[in-house]
C-alpha cells in the first residue's frame, strides 16, 4: 500500500471513531459539500414521495372516472365515424397531402370505438359477476 492510502484510510477511521471530533477538524469547505450532499439527498426523497404520492392520488382519483370516459371515448368515435368531417371548413379531400387521412382516421376511430366497447362489455360482465355459479 502507498503512503497516501494508507493516511486517507487512517484519516477515515479516526472520523469513524470520533464523528464529533472528526466534524469539527474538517475545513469549511467539507462541511459545505457535507450540507449540500445531505440537502439534495433530501430533496430527492421528497422528489421521490411526491411522485408517488401523485401517481397514487391519479390512479384513485381517475379510477372512479373509467366507465364515464369509456362512454365519451364511444360518443366521440361513434360521431367522428358517423360524420368524418376531418379536413375541417375550407378543407378539401382532393388535397394530396390529405388523400391518406380519411381511411388513416376511419382505421384509427374504428380501434377507438371497439376498445370503448370492448372495456365497457368487461365492465358490465364484472359487474354481474358476483352471481353465484353453479
């Protein structure tokens, strides 16, 4: 072992030993980094508990929200379907930058309406299935 790994690991076992007294031998610059090291950790658990906790409030808050959106995610593909007004006032289907947004949207609202169906057939089958069987 070199000199200098030998008098840092002397040095870290006298602080081991004597924290009081290894505090205060520090210079101000040590005990600096050692405030802001033990602040940012600090922060960073509570960065860590606000996340959670937010994540946690969002997944409760918008769980009782799911048949309600499934119903508008429905209502708004069915109307859009039924409609397909998609290139909006002045627009023009003869447009070449538009001849693929009619079938692209139909696929797309299409997939929207039958995941909306689909989740709200689960719903329902969830809800009766407390029925005793047989």
């Amino acid at each position: 072992m070199s000199k200098h790994t030998e008098n840092v690991l002397v040095d870290v076992a006298v602080r081991v030993a004597q924290p009081e007294a290894s505090w205060c031998n520090t210079t101000t610059e040590e005990q600096l980094n050692c405030f802001v090291r033990v602040v940012a950790s600090v922060e960073r658990a509570g960065n860590a508990l606000g996340t959670l906790a937010f994540t946690w409030a969002t997944v409760v808050l918008l769980g009782g929200l799911q048949i309600p959106a499934a119903v508008m995610r429905v209502i708004i593909a069915l109307t859009r379907l039924l409609h397909q007004n998609y290139y909006g006032k002045g627009g023009h289907a003869n447009d070449p930058d538009k001849k693929n947004l009619k079938p692209t949207l139909n696929v797309f609202y299409g997939m929207v309406l039958g995941q909306g169906i689909l989740y709200l057939v689960a719903r329902i089958l969830d809800f009766f299935s407390f029925f005793p069987r047989r």
